[in-house]
C-alpha cells in the first residue's frame, strides 16, 4: 500500500509540471503583448526595450519559465495588475471565501446526493428511485444562477429574511462565521452552490449502486443469509470508487468557485476573481488563480486515488 | 398466447413411488417458476417433482436453459420477488421454504442450506478478503466473536485443503487461482454446518485438473458430513462421478430421473438416451450435450405437447398432444415418454 501511496504521487509530479507549463504560457496564449497594458500608448521603441529586459522578456523561454518557477515556489506569483497588491495574497483571500462557501456546501451536496441516489439505486423502478431520478434531473437542467436569482428574490425581496448579495454588511475584510449577522449572507450562495452537484452525485450513485446490485456475489450475499441492511453495506462499499470520482471532480469544480454563482451574490471567492481578471486581463492573478486551482484539482484526484485504492484493492495492481 | 404448463402429478399419486420418502430432507412437488414482465412470460420451470434423502447425492443434468439453477435459486428464494411467480411446494427439512418470514429465511440460508455457484471470481465480494467473507457468515449464523469467528475461517480453508491457509485468510478473491477461489467458496457454503448444499456447476468455470481436484474434495466433504447435495452439471461423467440418483431437466421439466446406474446404463427417454450416445460416439465432453440436433424450445411460449418432440428421433402424433405425465418403474425410476409402456420398463429392469 505505501508503495502504491509513493507510486501515485510520483505520477502526480509530471502533473504538476505540465499544469504549470500551461500556465506559464498563458502569457503569451492571451491575445496581445503582455507588456502592452503596463506601457504607455506613445512608448519610445527604447522604452519598451528597457522594460522588456528590466520583466526578463528578452530572455530565451525556457530560462523564462525556470525563472518564473523559482518565484512561483517560493510563492512570488508578481503583483496583480489590477490592484497592484501581491497575487499571491488575492488569490490565497479569494480562495479561503471560495473555501467558505464550499466548505458547507460540499457536505450538505454529497451528503443529499449520495443519500438520494443510494436509496434509489437500492430501489431500481420504484417509486423513490422514479422521485430521486425525476429530481435529479430537474437539479441538473435547472441553470443555478438562474436559480440564484429566483432565491434571491423570494428569501431577499419578497420575505425579506436573508441578504440578497455580498459578504457580511461590513465587506470581506471584517466577515466572521461567527456573527449570524455576517454568516447569513452565506446562506443563501451555498444553497445554490450545492444544487449543482446533488443531482449529478445522486445520478452517478444511484447507477453505481443498481450495477453493483445486479452482480454474482450480492446473490452469495443472500444465500450467505445476511440481512437486506448487511448486503446493503456490501453493495455502498462495492460502489464508492465510482462515486468517490465523481465527488472528487465536483469538489474541485465547487472550489473553482461558479463564476456565475458568485457574480450573482457578489461574493469575492475565485471564480468572481478569475472573471474579474478576464475582464481586466490581469495575467498574473490569472496564472496564479489557474495554477492554485490545478493544484487543487491534482491533490483532489490523489487522494481520491488512494481512497479508491484503499477501498478496492484490485486498483492497486494496475 | 402461452401454452399453460401442463399440470404435474400431485404427490398423493406418487405416494409409495421412487418419491415416496418418509424421511426425505428435500421435497419439491409441483415446483414452477415464471418470470413475468410486461411483455412476456418465461416459463423457466414447468412442474418439478423430486425430493432428496440426508446424505444423497442428486445430480441434475440438462441443457444451458434447461431451468437447472432457476430450480436451485427458488430452493433458497433468490430469485428477483418482484418478477418471479413460484408455485408449488418446497419443504426443506420440514420447513415449508416459500412460506418462511423474511427472519427464518435468513436462517435457513447459510445456516441449513448452502449454495456454492459456478463462477467463484464474481460470486465473492471482490472488496472484502475472503477471511472476512468466510467470518462474517460464521457471526451471521452462529454468533460468538470476531477472533473465534476468523479462527474458524481458518480451520475451514484448512478443511478444503488450501495451502499456506493462514496467509490466505487475508487474500482478496482476485489474488486466488480459480481452483482455490472455489475452494474458498465451498469453505464459506460449508461454516455454518449446512444439511443440504446446493452446487450450481460448481467446476464449470475451472481447468480440467482442477475440476478433478475440487470434485474429489466436494464428495469427500459431502460423505464426512454427511450433507444432502443437489448437483447441477452439463457433464456426464461428473454425474456419474458424484451422483446417487440423476435427474435430467428439459425445458423446465425433469424427463427422466433415477439411480445413477441405472440411466446411464439404460436410459428411458430419448433426450437422456441422445445425451449418452453422444457422449459415447463424440470424445470431446464438453460437447456432449449440443450434439442432439436442434435446439430447446422457446420458454415464452412452450406448445402443448412434449417439449422434446420436435428434436425427438422417435416421435409419433401422440407426442404433440400432451406432455407425457411421468411414468414409474418398481426400482425408483421415473420417465416421461409416451413410447414408456410397461412393456418397455419391464424390459429395462
Ligand atoms: N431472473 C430471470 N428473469 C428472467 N428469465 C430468467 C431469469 N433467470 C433465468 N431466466 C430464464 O430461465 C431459463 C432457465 O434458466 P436457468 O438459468 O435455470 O438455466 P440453466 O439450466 O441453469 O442453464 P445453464 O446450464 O446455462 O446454467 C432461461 O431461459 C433463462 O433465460
Ligand atoms: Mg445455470
């Protein structure tokens, strides 16, 4: 097993490396010169060349992109363009609002999920399985900022009991969990947050289950004389790899942040970042927003890997 | 639409006939099961009468489809109850199986009854070890603790002859050769001290040396306990092998039954009689039995008559009337053929 542990992170690290290519490129994938947005419009020809020099891009790109890889790990992603603050500090703060979000949403979406879809999964063409199924399906056609806005109107401005938008009366900077003046204008963003992986959680569960249900050894099970509730507990545990992939892809899509979500409640988590540095081309905060959330996304999938593989011992051989 | 099964013989008309076993530990009488969908109906068993003694070995014999592991599953109630039709009697050792609550149910399998099946790599749990499997239907059924329930998971992969048991104990199936993935199997069928085992092909999925090795082992354990056994299988010599009695199924229906010896040394009807002579003319067992021309019928909609008769050699207009009802020689056989008069019995005796 722990050489299995070793194995995968190992792979991981060639990950790690191309993810942090694609970033470093980005740069000079974006349309346009880089430079152009710290340059005057009238720039003399020696200007331009001083700066390009003075930000190294007049290097090769190899010596380039180690160099930029050296700040990078010593966590100097440059300054946002936008705000001229460090990058590092905007995405960390904008990551950790993400992070409060999804930090509540992520339970409350698998925990419904994964309920739902085991219970019809061990139902198959019965009536709940037809309700969950049915369910499922409207949550995942169902476009959530849409859903945003129709919560905020009928919680914010026809009830009036939460907060329609933004972080806590005082802004981001002052936000404490803690105050239920502060934590209720979480409410409504997680709720809409969590709609989006239930029904595909409870999909990808309720199948998982139903095709574990049909195999050989659940009839040994039975003939074995266990209870409905035992072979159950066989079945969930038989099921779980798929369903822990699953969980472990919309985990990193949620810390992703919906930029969509998050632009309809004002909330200044990493997908409301990442829409605001499009917009304003801020490369830096780009490349440090994207390399943060692929590394989110590589340590997602290994430690999936290695509960599935914990679970499933035939994973391991392969 | 669908032929009605033909009603089968009720068990008072049999009484004092080769089924008329007062101390049988299993009777089935009139067993049928369909599968009912919206579309169609399959008749998988059609009338199944046979009962088996403590200790006897009963070999069922036919072809893919014949309706030889349905019969085994209704035995324990295994097939899908939403779907499934049965009818009939079950009575294993006294319990009447298809009118136990779900919490005697649950006793009765495992505890007095066993099934080993065909295919031991999908029929254990690949996600447990085989430790574990064998241990928790040891706490299922006779409680007591975790460490006495492994401690006797050990002493039955010791009873079947697996080598190096202890470090097996912690193997996932997938880590077993597929002779010793069935001896597994047969461990777990066999930890709670069962009095009749159900053995669904239990050496199909096994090489040829293997076959013969887990074979030797099932009649060695079965004859030491002393366990009632039903025996499914579509080879001959396995059945000769092993069987005290055989009962060979057709479309859902038992055609012929009797002592081993005997039916194969002169079999009554002429699907068994199909079946040894190409056994005798082909050398390849495993062929044996597609080697009668044609093919079985369709079960969603069986005709009235003998089900053998549009593969039979011997047929005659009789044959489409009805399906035969079973005949009975003195020594305990049993056939089901219009050409079986006593005439023809006595000339086998
Ligand atoms: N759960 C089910 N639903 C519908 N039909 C079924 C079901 N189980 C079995 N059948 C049908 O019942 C018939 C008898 O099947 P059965 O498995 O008993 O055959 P068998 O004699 O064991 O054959 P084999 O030698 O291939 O194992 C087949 O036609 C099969 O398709
Ligand atoms: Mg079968």
């Amino acid at each position: 097993m722990l050489a299995y542990i070793m194995r995968r992170m190992l792979l991981a690290i060639p990950i790690a490396f191309g993810v942090s290519v694609v970033c470093f490129s980005l740069v000079y994938l974006a349309p346009g010169d880089p430079l152009s947005v710290i340059l005057p419009a009238d720039a003399t020809q020696e200007m331009v060349a001083q700066i390009r020099h003075a930000y190294g891009f007049d290097r090769p790109l190899p010596v380039q992109y180690l160099f930029w890889l050296g700040h990078v790990l010593t966590g100097d992603f440059g300054m946002s363009i936008a705000t001229r603050r460090p990058v590092i500090l905007e995405v960390t703060g904008a990551l950790s609002n993400t992070f409060m979000l999804t930090s509540f949403a992520v339970p409350l979406a698998f925990g419904l999920g994964y309920a739902m879809g085991a219970l019809a999964g061990c139902f198959p063409g019965r009536a709940v399985d037809r309700l969950v199924t049915g369910a499922a399906v409207v949550g995942v056609s169902l476009p959530n900022y849409w859903l945003g806005i129709v919560l905020v109107i009928i919680f914010a401005v026809e009830f009036m009991a939460l907060p329609a938008t933004g972080m806590g009366p005082k802004g981001s900077a002052q936000f404490s969990l803690l105050r239920w003046s502060d934590a209720q204008y979480m409410i409504l963003p997680v709720v809409t947050l969590a709609l989006i992986p239930v029904g595909i959680i409870a999909r990808t569960t309720r199948a998982a289950v139903a095709e574990v249900l049909n195999l050989d050894f659940v009839t040994t099970l039975r003939a074995k004389g266990l209870s409905e509730i035992a072979v159950i507990r066989h079945v969930l545990k038989n099921s779980a790899p798929q369903v822990l992939a699953v969980m472990g892809l919309q985990f990193g899509y949620l810390m992703g942040g919906s930029i969509l979500i998050e632009t309809v409640f004002t909330w200044p988590g990493s997908g409301f970042m990442l829409s605001k540095a499009i917009i304003n081309r801020d490369i830096p905060v780009l490349q440090g927003t994207i390399l943060f959330l692929s590394m989110i996304f590589v340590a997602t999938n290994l430690v999936v890997d290695l509960l599935q593989s914990m679970i499933d011992p035939r994973i391991r051989r392969s | 639409m669908n032929a009605e099964p033909i009603p089968a013989i009720s068990a008072q008309q049999i009484a004092g006939t080769a089924f008329g076993h007062d101390e049988a530990l299993v009777e089935v009488r009139d067993l049928t099961v369909r599968f009912v969908t919206r579309e169609t109906t399959v008749h998988a068993v059609n009338g199944v009468n046979f009962s088996v003694r403590p200790g006897e070995v009963l070999c069922i014999l036919g072809e893919s489809g014949s309706g030889k592991s349905v019969t085994l599953r209704a035995m324990m109630r295994l097939l899908p109850p939403r779907r499934t039709r049965i009818e009939g009697s079950i009575a294993i050792d006294g319990q009447d199986v298809l009118a136990l609550d779900k919490r005697a149910l649950g006793e009765l399998r495992g505890g007095l009854v066993s099934m080993i099946f065909q295919e031991p790599m999908t029929a254990l749990d690949p996600v447990y070890t085989i430790g574990t499997q064998i241990a928790e239907t040891v706490l299922r059924h006779k409680g007591g603790s975790r460490a006495a329930a492994r401690a006797r998971a050990l002493e039955l992969l010791e009873l079947v002859k697996i080598p190096e048991a202890a470090r097996r104990l912690d193997n996932y199936p997938h880590e077993l050769s597929g002779g010793l993935r069935q001896r597994a199997m047969i461990a777990m069928a066999l930890s709670c001290g069962p009095r009749l085992l159900l053995a669904d092909e239990p050496t199909t999925a096994l090489d040829a040396t293997v076959q013969i090795q887990v074979l030797i082992l099932l009649r060695r354990l079965q004859r030491e306990l002393g366990m009632g056994t039903i025996f499914v299988t579509h080879d001959l010599g396995v059945a000769a092998e092993i069987a005290d009695r055989i009962a060979v199924m057709y479309a859902g229906r038992i055609v012929e039954e009797g002592p081993v010896a005997d039916v194969l040394r002169a079999p009554l009807h002429p699907y068994t009689q199909g079946l040894l002579a190409s056994t005798v003319h082909g050398q390849s067992r495993e062929r044996d039995i597609e080697a009668i021309p044609g093919s079985p019928p369709d079960l969603r909609r069986l005709a009235a008559g003998c089900a053998f008769a549009p593969r039979c050699g011997l047929v005659q207009s009789e044959c489409h009337a009805a399906m035969p009802e079973p005949r009975y020689t003195a020594a305990g056989r049993m056939a089901r053929c219009v050409r079986i008069t006593q005439a023809a019995l006595a000339a086998a005796e």
